[in-house]
C-alpha cells in the first residue's frame, strides 16, 4: 500500500474555491467522487486546508496499492469529472494534473507509525 502525502500552494484569493470544492467532493459530486477514486484504485483521500503566513495551502493524503498507476491513469483520463477535478485543482493551485510537470514529486516520508492495537 502506498501513502502519499501532497502539498499544493493555493493561489492568492482562491481559498474559498478551495473550500468549496472540497465541500462538492463531500456533498453533491460525492457519488462520481467515489467512482473516479476506485477505478484509480485509491482507497483513501484526506483533505486539508492549512494557513501559514506565506498563504494558505492544501495538504492531501492518498492510499493506493499503486500510486504512480494510479496517478499516471489519472493524468491520462478523460472522464468527465477527472476532468472537472482536474480544471478545479489548476483554478486553486495552478497545477495542471493533465499535464503536470515532470519534476513533482510527493514529499519525502520520514515517518509511518500505525497502532496495531490500541491499550485503554
């Protein structure tokens, strides 16, 4: 299983499209959402708005058996709403996911600790 962690700066005066894209991932593009993120193969995508005082940043954490498949079918795909995803993202960040550049690469992992049980 692969665990990515994405830091994507968000462009002066986009904060609230931010926000209110994430909120259509969770109310009314939830459906496509969910099918976009299984035929990726992702198995979780965690969302985050941080502030910082060099300016507002979304932060995001994907599981995935297969990152890189999984995003290279992501850059290639023409699914519509890959496609809306995809517009939104570049209208909040200035990343274009259908072309991104060669260079981006997720953040260094330092640390991955997970509790195989817990004690109470």
């Amino acid at each position: 299983m692969d665990h990515v962690c994405l830091t994507l700066h968000v462009l002066p005066g986009k904060t609230e499209k931010a926000r209110a894209m994430m909120h259509q991932l969770n109310g009314a593009r939830q459906k496509e959402f969910d099918e976009s993120e299984r035929r990726l193969g992702i198995t979780k995508e965690l969302w985050y708005l941080a502030t910082f005082p060099f300016g507002d940043h979304l932060i995001g954490y994907i599981e995935a058996t297969d990152f890189n498949r999984a995003m290279q079918n992501f850059v290639a795909s023409g699914d519509a709403f890959d496609q809306w995803f995809k517009h939104e993202m570049l209208e909040v960040s200035g990343l274009d996911l259908n072309d991104p550049p060669e260079d981006l690469t997720p953040p260094e992992r330092l640390l991955h600790y997970e509790a195989t049980t817990v004690v109470r």
